[in-house]
C-alpha cells in the first residue's frame, strides 16, 4: 500500500504521537491551521466516509471518544475545539485515508480556509 498514513500508522515513517491505540494513532498536522492541530487517524486503512462499510461504523463511534480524550490531554476541552473530517477531493480531502482533524488552542473563524 502506498499510503503515507497507513506507513506512518505502522510506524514506517517517524512521527511523534500524540496517542496511540490498538485501533488509532494521532499526531501534529504538517500544515497546521490553527496553534493545535492534530490529525487522529485509523490504524485501518479506510478511504474516506463515503467507503465506511457498515461493520466499520463503530470504529466512528471510537474516533469521537479518541478526539474527546486528546482534546482533554492537551487542555482544550475547556475553552472549546472543532472536529473536521473532510470527505472527498471536492470536500477538501487530500489524503485519501479517513481521517480527522482536532484544532484548537485560540478562538477559530467561523469559516476555515
């Protein structure tokens, strides 16, 4: 597989995590768009939302619960965050892994670019 998510799920290409699970690793965005900007992903490769088979619904359920647990590690549960899963080229994914983003850490614009 050539996806540079699955490698660095599977530890093939460094990164430094944030947290890591059987099921979810989450790490520093590259091109952060705001002081905290994580991306938590699924150690399973899924492409996007729109290709969620139906046995892998709850591993969703799990993303939120990982999200709401490294929100509260780094002190943003407090003052707020947002969540965003982009789907599709025309939905602004540009890896095709699902994945979601944690931004926080100052008041975020109602629009992001």
């Amino acid at each position: 597989m050539d996806c540079i998510f699955c490698k660095i799920a599977a530890g093939q290409i460094p990164s430094e995590f944030i947290y890591q699970d059987d099921d979810f690793v989450a790490f520093n965005d590259i091109h952060p768009q705001a002081p905290t900007h994580i991306l938590i992903i699924p150690k399973k490769h899924i492409v996007s939302i729109a290709e969620l088979a139906d046995d892998d619904v709850p591993l969703l359920g799990r993303m939120m619960a990982v999200a709401k647990h490294v929100a509260q590690e780094l002190g943003l549960a407090q003052n707020g965050y947002r969540l965003i899963i982009n789907n599709g080229p025309d939905g602004g994914q540009v890896v095709m892994h699902l994945h979601m983003h944690l931004l926080g850490g100052r008041k975020l614009p109602d629009k992001m670019k």
